[in-house]
C-alpha cells in the first residue's frame, strides 16, 4: 500500500484546459500542421481481395500537371523491416485484402493526388479470396495467445458434466458484427525529412510507440523520428499503434525532395486500413442449480483475423473473472480471412466478450425465477475466480444496489412484455460492466522550475480527446503541492521522456503515477523551495501490488428500453450507468468517459454493423450515410455516476482508469430490456427493429 496524495486539484471539475483552442478552432490537428511548401498524397487502394499485381500503368497519372511522383512498389523506396504485413506497404505485389495500398501520388494540392490517383491503371492476377467469417470455416484455429498476452483457452474437464448435471442451462450463440472505429478526427500523417531524420505530425494515442514502430522500418534508431501529437480528435484504439498510411506517408516523403507530405485518410478508407472490431460468435453455455448458483460457465468464442497479420480478439478473458463457478471454460478460435486487419476498438475482449454472458445472465435469472440483480449476488466470488488472488477492490454489487435505487429497478415487471404505453412497449434490463486495471512501466517524467515560480512537467503522453491535458496538470499540482495555474504541462511529443500508450484505460494511473515519481525525486532533491533551474527527471515507480491482486473496475448498467409496437422501432428512453473506478480525479472529464461510451454502446446495441459483401470482400457501407452511430436524436437520457472510493492498492493515485468500461455491458443491458419490453430476446447484434416485429 502506498500513501496517497492529498486531495486539492484532485477531485476537482477543472475545465479542459485545451478546451479554449478547440473550440476556437486553434488547436493543432495532425493536418492543421504549418509545414513549409506541403505536398499531398492520394493512395491507390487495391479492388481485388486476394492476387497480385500484375501490371500497373502509372503514366496517365504522372502527366498530370502538379504531379510530383506516383509511388507504387515498381519505384517505391525499400524499408529496412517487413515482417509486419500491414506496415510494409508498396514492398511486393502481393495484395491481401481489399482496401489494401497499392500505389500512391504525391502532387502539389490534395485535389491533384486525388484526380491522378484515378489514372494509375492496374491489372491483377486474381485469387480465389475467402472474407465469409462463419464459426465452421475449415481454416479454424487457436491462436497461440489472445491479444493482453491472456492464454488462448482455460479448460476444465468437468465443465460438461457439471453442465449435464445442472438443473438449469442455458446453452445459446450470440453474436456480434464488424464495428468500426470512427474518431472525428480521420487518421492523418504529416511526414518530413531531414538530413536523414524522420518528423512526423501524427494523430496518435502514443507518440512514442510510433517512434517504436517506425523507426527499425526505415533503419533507423528511434532517436531519428520525432514524432508530434499535441492534439488529437479521437481514436478509440485505432491509434493505438500505427497503421499503414504513417509508413506510406515516410515512404512519399523519400521523394518529395525533402518536402513535407500531408496524408489524411477520408472516411471511406478508415474502413479497412485503421483497424476495426472484429465479428464475433460466441457460444455460451450456463448451468445453475434452481437457486441460481453457476455451477458452469462455458464461453467458446470465435472471431476473425486478416491472414497477413494475426489480431486475436480476447472476447471470453472477462468470462474467466466475473462470477463464482466451480467449472469454468473459455476458449479462442480465429479464422483467417482475406479481410483488413482488426485491431482495438474500445474495451477489445471486454466490449464485445460481456455481451453474450450478460444476456446468457439475464436468460438464466428468467429460468430461475430470480430478479437479474439477484442472480448476480448470488454469484458474486470473494476472489478472483482465474488467478485465485483477491481483488485490490469490488464493488459490482454495490454499484448495482446503487442503480437499482436511482434508476427505479423495483418497478420493473418480471413478466416481459407487460407494459404497453402509448403504441411502445416499455422495459428495463441491467448488465455488468468490467475493465481491467493496467498500469503501464516504461514511462518518465521530468519536472523543472522557473524563475517566475511555474513548474514545467514533461511526459511523452498523447491526449486523444480524454481529457489527459487538464488531467495530468491536476495531478502535478498535487503532487508539487501547488495550484494547477503554477504548473506548465507538455505532452505529445518524443522530444520529452518517454511514455507508453494512451489505452487501455492506462494513461491516467501510468503517467499520472510517473509524474507523481518525478515530482517526489524533485522535492527530495530541491526541497520546497528550488532554485530556478532546478530539474529532476524520474521514472515509473515499481508496483508490488499489482502481482498480488487482481485489479479490475466494475459497473453497473441500467437501460430502460421503447419498442414500438408496429413498427419495432428500438430506442432507449433512459440509461444510467454506475461505475467502481477507484478514484476519479476529475469528475466533469470522467463523466465525459463514462456517458461517451455508454453512447457508443447505444451505437453497438441498435445501429454499429459493418456489413461484408463477401463476394468482393468489402465492407459495404463504409461511410458514416450507411454505417450509423448514434447521433443527438439517438440519445435522451444517459447519465454515469461512480461510487466515492479510492483503490488503495491502485498506486498512489487510487483510480483505476475509466476510458472503456463506459461501453462494457451497455449493448447487453440494452437488448435485456428490450426482451423485458417485448418478450422477444435477440441473440445477435444490433438490435435493429425487423428482429420486433412480431
Ligand atoms: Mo483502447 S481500444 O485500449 O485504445
């Protein structure tokens, strides 16, 4: 246990202090980027599945006027790393999936590359390609681990016999479709070179990482590349890592004449080069004895993975931890497709693995005969079921009494479809919510003084929109023992200390804790009153505890659900969410964490659906007119409140990250109330209204 800090700026609703700038409009995006004599880049995507190149014609498009280089892998420089096939983009004539870059213009405006691009003329030599994700595909096949490094499968013997021997089982498939990250902000690169140093301005969750990634592709050390993020409109885990347009950006910008290139991906192409969610298929079996208590919990999940480059979902880890069972099984299959590489998106395994269990939860408290929330209590473990170690904190069933109390939970009917009110049925439903606690070694900070009595706090992190730049200066001030005015923040940049990933939930608790480190070195070594210029860099401090406890944050979702009665048109008239987080350190950003991704989840519950045509391997509606995510008219009422608590165990901020459980367990709540409207239970995602009418 580690002595906390006191609580002043903490705790305290400070306004986003790059609010101003943004709503201004002066905040710097990765485009917006003043760079001298810019040139533009359209990319040439391929429109086969699976094949080769085998004949392009770049001539028409070099004639163009304004047109400074077509790249294709005919002329395109070498990169020093290729083992990542989603990164090594124009090396080969390969083409693995649909979407994927095959060439590239480099011209004088954005305008220019784009009309070229359409000139380049290609010929393939085409593939029998296989995008059709099915659970019987015969290339099925077990990964070796799933993404977060968990194990691929836990397996119990007994599991089937305790299932045989149960007196309750629910044995269904759930489903979940292709999602897809959309950030306000497109992915975009800006790429220059100098004296054979890479710059870019990226818009990413970690500057750094990219430095990582980048770097060895050109050959280089990872001091070469800088790379600059102060500003980023959202990302959702698809800027988690970088994507192919970072690399083809630095490729352009090899033959740009030591110009700079300005790359933004439109909306269309986002679809199959920034990563997306992989469908899931998920058998779940529950067995209980007629009181309710699991005997067996059995999640056999199946997703997708590109076959140039392995992304194993870890959709049934959160099965491992969440109730008490005596007999537990979950398991991993992939199949490999000639589709776009999935990547993360909000909450990966958590997300979408909590969907099918909830609603397994739900279908087993109706064939019990017990309240949903009951149900749960009576399956509440007194340690980690997986590891066996105790949790540093849960607080699920209080967050659940909580709700139950504010969201009105007593007056819900047992009996579905039992209230009928001006042509919609009506109903509530619940689900839990969980996300793991990470906190991240690898992270520096530096802290120094001015003559004018500021501190500058110095870490390589990335704001993707969360709110990290009012948030890290609330907890420097505490930790310098000053007001947030007195201190001077700088992130988004590898010029400072190093620092990982803004995912995960991580950031807050792994660079806050970092800041925390280097402001304790610099009082240990300065005193209460340094001189000006006075500096200590520090790093992460070790964290005992987290090999000792399990460490997770719960939640507690509450939908209250209208169905129309003719049309089956689906809407949620009320949402609440209760979260466990440990402590919040600013309770207008984090409610801002909590409502978005409750919202997003309303987005997975009724509209987020990325539809294959499997016959040309592309998702069809890739452009925000035809792939829906909620907007204003979609959202009523959805509030988030959290349980005043402090995770001892947490490091010394005690809060546990509040970016992704926000959407866990909104989609389940929202499809349990909407069987508790209708009597209709829809196993498979969104719940769009043709699956009500009845
Ligand atoms: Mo988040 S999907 O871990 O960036």
């Amino acid at each position: 246990m580690v002595e906390l800090l006191k609580w002043t700026a903490i705790g305290s609703s400070l306004r986003r202090l790059d609010g101003v700038a943004k709503v201004r409009g002066t905040a710097r995006y990765a485009f917006d980027q003043q760079v001298e004599n810019p040139t533009y880049l359209y990319p040439v995507q391929s429109t086969i599945a699976l094949g080769k190149v085998s004949k392009m014609d770049t001539g028409r498009a070099e004639g163009v006027n304004g047109v400074i280089a077509v790249l294709s892998h005919l002329n395109a420089p070498k990169l020093e790393q290729t083992d990542d096939a989603e990164l090594a983009v124009l090396q080969g004539t390969h083409i693995g999936f649909r979407g994927q870059f095959i060439a590239a213009v480099l011209a004088e405006t954005p305008e220019i590359a784009r009309h070229a691009a359409s000139l380049v003329a290609v010929e393939y030599q085409i593939a029998e390609h296989d995008a059709a994700f099915r659970a019987e595909h015969p290339g099925l096949y077990a990964p070796e681990q799933v993404n977060g490094d968990f194990d691929t499968d836990t397996t119990e013997e007994d599991v089937e016999s305790a299932l045989e021997a149960s007196a309750v089982v629910i044995d269904q498939i759930y489903t979940t479709p292709a999602e897809h990250n959309n950030p306000m902000e497109p992915h975009a690169t800006v790429a220059q070179w100098h004296n054979g140093e890479l710059t870019l301005y990226d818009s990413t969750q970690g500057v750094h990482p990219v430095r990582q990634s980048i770097a060895p592709m050109f050959g280089l050390v990872p001091e070469a590349v800088r790379v600059i993020a102060p500003h980023v409109g959202g990302g959702f885990g698809s800027k988690g890592l970088p994507h192919a347009h970072v690399v083809l950006a630095a490729l352009a910008a090899q033959c740009s004449g030591g110009r700079p290139v300005k790359f933004a991906l439109a909306r269309q192409q986002m679809f199959s080069l920034s990563g997306y969610r992989t469908p899931t298929i998920q058998h779940v079996r529950l067995g209980a004895g007629k009181d309710g208590r699991l005997v067996a919990i059995s999640q056999d999940a199946v997703s997708q993975t590109s076959r140039i480059k392995e992304f194993a979902e870890q959709t049934a880890v959160p099965a491992r931890m969440m109730y008490s069972s005596p007999n537990r099984r979950t398991t991993h299959r992939l199949v490999p497709l000639d589709v776009a590489v999935p990547s993360w998106m909000r909450g990966p395994g958590e997300c979408p693995g909590m969907f099918g269990p909830e609603v397994a939860m739900d279908e087993l408290a109706e064939a019990c005969g017990l309240d949903p929330i009951e149900l749960r209590v009576r399956n509440e473990p007194d340690r980690d079921p997986d590891s066996g170690k105790p949790f540093s904190s849960r607080h699920l069933l209080e967050c659940f009494r909580t709700g139950a109390e504010r969201f009105g939970w007593g007056r819900r009917s047992s009996q579905p479809r039992a209230r009928l009110k001006d042509g919609w049925w009506v109903g509530l439903g619940v689900a839990s919510a969980t996300y793991p606690f990470m906190r991240n070694p690898g992270n520096a900070a530096r802290i120094s003084f001015q003559e004018d009595g500021s501190y500058t706090v110095q870490i390589g992190a990335a704001d993707l929109g969360t709110g990290a730049w009012t948030v890290l200066t609330q907890i420097a001030a505490d930790a310098l023992h000053v007001s947030p005015d007195q201190v001077h923040l700088e992130i988004g940049d590898t010029s400072l200390p190093v620092a990982t990933v803004a995912g995960g939930s991580s950031g807050t608790a792994s660079w806050g804790g970092t800041i925390i480190a280097a402001a304790q070195a610099f009082r240990r070594e300065h005193g209460a009153n340094p001189a000006p210029g006075a500096q200590t860099q520090a790093e992460a401090p070790e964290d005992p505890d987290a090999e000792r406890y399990a460490m997770h944050s719960f939640g507690a979702q509450f939908a209250e659900t209208r169905v129309h009665a003719d049309t089956g048109e689906v809407r949620v008239s009320r949402m609440l969410g209760v979260f466990s987080a440990g402590r919040i350190i600013n309770p207008r950003t984090a409610r801002s964490q909590f409502i978005g991704g409750m919202t997003m989840g309303i987005g997975m519950a009724f509209h987020e659906d990325g539809v294959m045509d499997p016959r040309f391997g592309m998702i069809v509606n890739h452009d925000l007119a035809d792939y829906h995510i909620p907007t204003n008219a979609d959202i009523t009422d959805v509030d988030a409140i959290w349980l005043e608590e402090t995770d001892h165990r947490a490091g010394p901020l005690g809060a546990r990250g509040i970016g992704e459980i926000g959407i866990v367990g909104a989609a389940a709540a929202i499809a349990n109330a909407t069987y508790n409207a209708t009597g209709l239970r829809v196993r498979t995602l969104p719940l769009t209204p043709d699956k009500f009418l009845f």
